[in-house]
C-alpha cells in the first residue's frame, strides 16, 4: 500500500496528494525560471517520482522508464526571458547580494571543475567578493569559493578564479580504514554520502538525508581515491549520479549550504535527440589515432620487470590478445615502476588504454534543456551519419554582456 509519492523537480520535492474519490495523486509544482537566456519557446524539466510503501520500501521512476517515462518531462512554455543571476556570501553564507558587473563568467564542471570572474578593476567591490567568499546561482551545481586572485594593469581588470562545489569534492580523499586495505560501504546511497562527507567541509557542505531509493551493496572504494571520484564510481555502479545543488537559507534563519544527493541518471537520448534538424550547434570527432596496444611496465629490473600487454579489441574492450596489426596496431609505454601488484598494474592500465584507444567525441550547444553531470545525450551529425548516446562528461556555462550558453561534451569509446 502506498503511504507516500512525492515529486522531485530540480532541488525541490513535492508530496502528491491522493484524491480518495478518482484515486489520482496530484500536486502543484511551480515552474522555474529558465536556466538559459535563449530564444527558446519551451524549457524541459526531468520529474522524478519517489513511492514510498507501508512496508517501507521505496521506487523509483524517472523519465527513463518504460510506463510512466513519457509522462515525466514537465514541459514549461516561457512567456519572457530570463537572465542567470549569480549571488555574493560571505565566508558565512551570509547574502551579499547579486554579482551585477562582470564582464564574464566561465564556470567548467566535469572538467577542471573550476570557474572565473573577470571584472574592472574599477568596480570591484571588496566588500562583495573577497577571499573564501562564495559566488552561486541558487538550486544549480554552478558555484564556489573566490580562492585565487589576478589583477591586470593592463587591462585594468580583477580575476577571481576558484574550485566548483564539484571540484571541492576533488580536494578530500577517501582513507582506508585502520587496519584494513580497503574502505568498504553497504546501505542507502545519501546515508553513505554523508558518512564520507562528514565534518571534513564544515556547515557549507551537507548531504541530504531523504532515502534515495539507491542501494549499495558492498562497494569498495579504491585505495586514497578523491572522495568525488569515488562518489561518482560508486553510484555508476547503481546508474546513478551525484545531485549537487546550492539552497539558500531561510531570511533571518539558517545560511545557504551546499547540498549532495544520489539520484538515478536520466536518459535524454529517447526525449530529445541534438542533430542540425533541431538547429543545435555542435561538432563531432572520430578520433582514430589512438593507442590500441599499451605495454604496462612495473617493479623490478631487466629480465624481473613485470611486464603486462593489455590490447584494444574490435568491440572497443580490453583484452589479453591482440586484435590490431602491422600499421593499424599503435604502441605505447605505461611506466608504473613503484607498482608491484600486479591486479592493480592491470586495473590502472587499462585506465590508461582508454584514455590513449580510439574514440567519438560529441561537443554540443544545447539551449532547450539543462542536462546534468551523468545524464544520457543522443546526438547525431546527419553529415556523417555519426550517431553517439553517451553520459555528458563536461559542461561549461558561460555568461558574458549578460548573455548565457552551455556547453556540453560526451566522450564514446571505440
């Protein structure tokens, strides 16, 4: 028996109500303010719903799934436009204020995940923007602290540059437990971020404590990985992604933080498909130049090296014999020489191989919708013929003369 069924729409939930004599659950969701100032007759928005049972299981349903996908998208007809505003806070998350005179803003996520400020010099305010001030747009990832600083006489203007909320979770990592080689987690996907997340980012990092209806089972995080890196992997494991969203604070009550969540990645590769038909710019690569061979070399010396050959094979995975030959076969060096395990000089090698093998990369300018970090994107180029469904990797905002655009970027292998 149903107990509960909530609506979760960019940051904010929303509990469905029962009507006890059509048995329909309804509720009122409020439509944001577009992401993009663009031309654009209509913004997409994923909904996703969370059923909870009086035996306390939860569901899931986003616009992935087979029934109820279709229905999932809310779809809002904008009647203006919408400039990005990026607010000021102090080190305390104490409101500053709206950023008004920059002339521009870059902020990278899956990338460097870092972001800069330019201004004039003239009309920067220390009171504003300052060090370990933190700059955001509210319920968005885009966001961060002000701990780099450039000034230019030449061009009379005042930098700031900083790591996103995203790259900040880059500058932690996750320890083995004392005693033990691994650290090894078990249990409901939000209640383990939090136990990673801990104290170790203070009051402006939290992790939202709502079941996430993800289960993980026995998941080993690698050894003095980052914690965003082993976040990431282990929710892939779930085909699940990391929410990360700044919530501003009640007037007069508590401040803004950083919030982080799991949420099950949604697939825009059947809702929407970025080609020239739909008008979006972009630019694709076959990249074939890639190492399909990599000679992985350990500890020892001479004769007693470890040497390990791992190969690209003709569906693109990795494998102990070679497919490649005479001049399609391309060879390089791994040098790993303080690494006596051999498992491990394998794992890492092959981490290396599909960095260096052949791949499709898909970078793509999309103005109708926001897809996140994770999300699934289908893009065709009809030029070529050249079809790529893969997780976005990369995205950069970009806001300069008041003027917003997103870039994505997806990398396929071969």
């Amino acid at each position: 028996m149903v107990v509960k069924a909530e609506a979760i729409y960019e940051g904010g939930t929303y509990e469905l109500i029962r009507d006890n004599q059509t048995g329909f659950y309804t509720a009122k969701i409020e439509a944001l303010a577009r992401k993009l100032n663009t031309d654009g007759k209509y913004t997409y928005y994923p909904v996703m719903l969370r059923i909870t049972d009086d035996a306390g299981n939860v569901t899931i349903k986003t616009v992935s799934d087979a029934v109820l996908g279709d229905d999932l998208t809310l779809i809002v007809r904008e009647a203006d436009i919408f400039p990005l505003k990026i607010i000021a806070a102090n080190t305390q998350g104490e409101e500053l204020g709206y950023i008004k005179n920059a002339n521009s803003v870059d902020i990278d996520l899956g990338s460097t995940n870092d972001f800069e400020m330019e201004l004039d010099a003239d009309v920067w305010d220390e009171s504003m923007l300052n060090w370990g001030y933190r700059v955001y747009i509210p319920g968005t990832e885009y966001g961060g602290l002000l701990e780099d600083r450039k000034t230019s006489t030449k061009s009379n203007t005042v930098t700031w540059i900083g790591y996103t909320w995203r790259g900040l979770l880059s500058q932690k990592i996750i320890e083995p437990p004392s005693g033990q080689s691994h650290k090894i987690v078990s249990g409901e996907a939000n209640q383990i971020i939090g136990d990673i997340i801990g104290d170790q980012f203070g009051p402006i990092f939290v992790a939202d404590n709502e079941n996430s209806g993800i289960q993980i089972s026995s998941f080993q995080f690698d050894r003095y990985c980052t914690v965003l890196e082993g976040l990431e992997k282990m929710l892939g494991t779930q085909n699940a992604r990391l929410k990360i969203y700044y919530q501003q604070g009640d007037p007069g009550g508590m401040n803004g933080a950083v919030h982080i969540c799991a949420v099950p990645i949604t697939d825009w590769s059947e809702e929407f498909e970025y080609s020239q038909d739909d008008k979006i710019n972009f630019t694709t690569q076959d990249y074939r130049r890639g190492i399909n061979h990599l000679i992985c070399a350990g500890t020892g010396e001479g004769e007693d090296r470890t040497v390990l050959h791992l190969y690209v094979q003709a569906d693109g995975t990795i494998g102990s014999t070679k497919y490649y030959t005479g001049l399609s076969e391309r060879t390089a060096l791994y040098s790993y020489t303080s690494q006596s395990d051999t498992e491990k000089l394998k794992e890492d090698g092959e981490k290396k191989l599909r960095d260096l093998m052949n791949y499709i990369q898909m970078d793509a300018t999309v103005d109708n919708v926001d897809v996140e970090i994770g999300d699934i994107v289908g893009g065709r180029d009809r030029l070529t013929d050249m079809y790529l469904k893969q997780p976005v990797v990369n995205k950069i905002l970009k806001i300069k003369e008041g003027s917003a655009t997103i870039e994505y970027k997806l990398k396929g292998e071969e």
